[in-house]
C-alpha cells in the first residue's frame, strides 16, 4: 500500500473505535476529537492524513512542529502543542499553535499570555495535571490546579478550555482508569466550586494504547501517533 493509502486506512480504523467507545459510553462520536500526533513524521506524513480529512495535528516540539508548519503552510491546520513547554519558547508557540496543552506552571501561563497579546493571537490552552507525580514528567499537581485555573480564566488572550493527563504507561490499558476519572472529577469538581464549564469543556488523554478507556471516562481530545503513523524511530 502506498503511504497515502496507509495512513487513510488507518484513521478510518481509528475513528471508527472511537466511534464505538463513545457510543458504549453513551456518548455522541462527534464530541471527541481526533488530534493525529505527527511528532517525528515528516510533511508527506501530514499531508497523506490531511488528504484523508485530518486536520488537528499534534507535535511535541516547537522547533520541529514549525518546520512543518512552513512545510505545510498550503493546507489548513488546527496545530496542538502537546510536549512540555519551556518559557522561552512561549512567545513561538503563542502564534503557532492553535492550541496548547501543556501549561504547566503559571509563568508560562503568564509567558503565553503576554506573548499572545503583542501579537494578537488567541491560542486555546489546558492546563497539564499531574496525577502520579512522576519525576520524568511536568504538571500542576492536583492542590495547586484551581489556583492556576483562576489565573487562566484572566488572560488577556490565551483562553483556558480545559485539562490534560499524561498518566503512567502500563500495558494494560485498564489500569490507567483511575487516572482519567481523577481528571474527570477534579474537572467537575472545578466546575461545581464556579469554574465556567465553557472553560473546562475539554479533556484531553487518552494515547494509541489507551485511547478508548479514556473516552469512556470524558476524554473529548485523544493524542493518538503510532496507531496513525507507525512506529517511531527514534532520533539520537
């Protein structure tokens, strides 16, 4: 199969689960949204899922995320930030991305923000929760989400939509439950203390290995690159 042919194939297969968790979920499909991680695939890998009706594209690096948006700058694109963030980068990712997932702390809050407002942008944010306090990975732990979720709903630009996970890996896609039903509660639980839900509508989690347990526990955004793409080759 050509790549192009490859690639379709796959997205449909992808829809089509989640398709089938939302529904046994109780759930409508069209209230989760695909977000195809491209993160060390090329343009001609963007372009063949573009062709196939994708349009949100996730990347974990600034610098590669805008080679690829220059390479790809014909098509149109609803580019996600989904990898850590460092502060330097803010005012980059600010104007590129169209949404950024991981906000981790409340100076890049603040970095995103400032840099949006001089260059009248309006980028989507979520705030990146962090549930198992895995050394090798950022967040806001849970007792500090509201405070930086109250500093969000006051930017100028950047608008807060909601919260994203990155729970442990297990191969066993059920034991990450409990993660995205903490994510969900402490959503709800936002809400209830008077958190717009307008602000906290989406969820993202959810990855290839797990993406359908965490729609039947409200994932709205799933980050999904190896069943898509294939495997990774990793750069040294």
């Amino acid at each position: 199969m050509t790549l192009d042919a490859t690639i379709a194939a796959n997205l449909a297969a992808i829809r089509s689960r989640i398709a089938d968790a939302a529904r046994r979920a109780g759930r409508r499909p069209e209230d989760v949204r695909l977000v195809a991680v491209s993160k060390t695939f090329g343009p001609d890998h963007v372009r063949a899922a573009w062709a196939a009706s994708q349009r949100d594209f996730g990347e974990n690096k600034v610098q590669e995320a805008l080679q690829k948006l220059e390479a790809t700058a014909d098509i149109e694109i609803r580019w996600h930030l989904i990898g850590h963030l460092q502060s330097n980068k803010a005012r980059k990712a600010a104007t590129a991305f169209a949404a950024i997932h991981s906000v981790d702390s409340m100076d890049l809050l603040r970095r995103i923000d400032e840099a949006a407002v001089e260059q009248q942008a309006s980028p989507d944010v979520l705030i990146q929760v962090d549930l198992a306090g895995e050394e090798t990975k950022h967040g806001v732990p849970e007792a500090d989400v509201a405070s930086i979720v109250q500093a969000a709903l006051s930017c100028r630009a950047a608008r807060l939509c909601g919260l994203m996970l990155l729970p442990p890996w297990f191969d066993d896609a059920e034991q990450a439950r409990p993660y995205f039903a903490r994510l969900r509660r402490l959503r709800d639980r936002l809400v209830a203390d008077g958190v717009p839900a307008a602000h906290l509508a989406d969820l993202s989690m959810g990855m290839s290995h797990d993406f359908e347990v965490a729609i039947q526990e409200g994932a709205t955004l799933v980050r999904i690159g190896t069943a898509i793409f294939g495997k990774r080759t990793v750069r040294t």
